[in-house]
C-alpha cells in the first residue's frame, strides 16, 4: 500500500498541531517519518518495507572536487536504482546536486540505501540526504 497525500498530509498537520510553537520543518519531517514507518500495509507489513519502493529525492552539497558525481553515481547504480532527473550546479567551490531515483528494482531497503550514501559521503566530506518522494512533497507543502 502506498499512502495518499491526504494521509500524509493528515500525519503532517498532526505533527504540527502536536508541536505547536515549536514546529520546525526538521522536527515535522521527524515526527512524520517516524508515523509512516509505524504504518501498516494492506498485507500487515510495516509501512518502511514500502518505503523501499517508489521514487527518492537525493539532495548533496559540500566543497566540490573531482569524483563526487562519479561516487554517488556509482553507489546507486550497484544498487540497481534508476535516476530519473538530475540537476547538478558548482557555485564557485561549493557543489550542489539533487537528483529523482527510482528505488523499486534495487535489492536494498529505504534504510540500506540510506546507510550507503551516508557512507559516500563521509568518504567524500559532503552532505548527502534520502528523502522518500511522498514525505518530501508533503513537507515542501507546509
């Protein structure tokens, strides 16, 4: 089962008013994951296993050197994960990029594909976030 806007956006506003003043979109973005992960599916899994299909949104930036495109690349090719979109931009010495991924066909969980990119980017010094697309545009709604 995949979750409709109007659920997330149910979970989201829930956040919010459990928050109160002090809801920041980090803290949102937390309390949300956190429901949907204890979600259940159609067939009783949690909704996390489902987290592991669909569309990602990857967002990287830190100090630009040669190899940072070539690395991340890599990682989600091994993964059999599928980049749907890619914008990449050097701002002087600073480099950006974020990218649509397709996750449906890789043998790694949400959480597994998570882990390695982390692990990318300590190796290259960077920042590298996973967002699940339906939690990204819901908190990009707000």
């Amino acid at each position: 089962m995949k979750l409709t806007e109007e659920q997330i956006r149910k979970l989201t506003i829930e956040a919010i008013n459990e928050l109160g003043e002090d809801a920041t979109p980090q803290k949102v973005k937390a309390i949300v994951t956190k429901a949907i992960e204890k979600f259940p599916a159609d067939d009783s899994r949690p909704l996390s296993n489902e987290l592991a299909e669909g569309r990602v949104i990857i967002t990287s930036f830190g100090l630009n050197e040669p190899g940072i495109v070539a690395a991340i690349t890599k990682s989600l090719s091994e993964a059999k994960c599928d980049i749907q979109d890619i914008s990449q931009k050097l701002m002087e010495e600073f480099f950006t990029m974020i990218m649509i991924v397709d996750i449906t066909n890789s043998p790694k969980d949400f959480k597994e594909l998570q882990q390695e990119l982390k692990d990318v980017a300590e190796k290259l010094n960077i920042k590298i976030y996973l967002q699940h697309e339906d939690v990204f545009r819901m908190m990009h709604r707000l």
